[in-house]
C-alpha cells in the first residue's frame, strides 16, 4: 500500500503533490467506501479522519490527505 512517506534522501529537494479526498454519505456508505478502497489497497481506514456529522442529519464527512511524488 502507498503510505505517506517523509522525505528521505532519495527524494530529496523533491516537492510532493497534495491530494485531499473528501468522503460525504451517511455512516455506512463513508465505511463501505473506506474498505473498498482499502481493499483496492488505496489506504488504510486509520488513515481516514474520524467522521464528523454534517449540516444534514443521518450524514457524515471524512477526509484523507495524500502526497504524492510526481515525475
């Protein structure tokens, strides 16, 4: 799986590409979207923030950060 990984002295001087993606749904649709892309080996589900309620009731939010070295 690609975690976020600190620079390192191969990457150095390197600057990564920050990915923000946002999960909206109700509860069981954020975790049913959490472990497919787990299991798609995308992330892992600790690496999502703890869902937060929305202005809309029965719906939460998510949000996972991601950096990425591009060539």
């Amino acid at each position: 799986m690609t975690e976020n990984i600190p620079p390192t002295p191969e990457n150095e001087g390197r600057q990564p590409k920050k990915s923000k993606l946002l999960l909206i749904g109700t509860p069981k649709q954020v975790r049913d979207t959490i472990n497919a892309l787990y299991s798609l080996k995308y992330a892992y589900p600790y690496e999502w923030s703890t869902p937060e309620p929305t202005e809309k009731p029965g719906e939460v939010m998510t949000t996972l950060v991601r950096y990425f070295y591009l060539d």
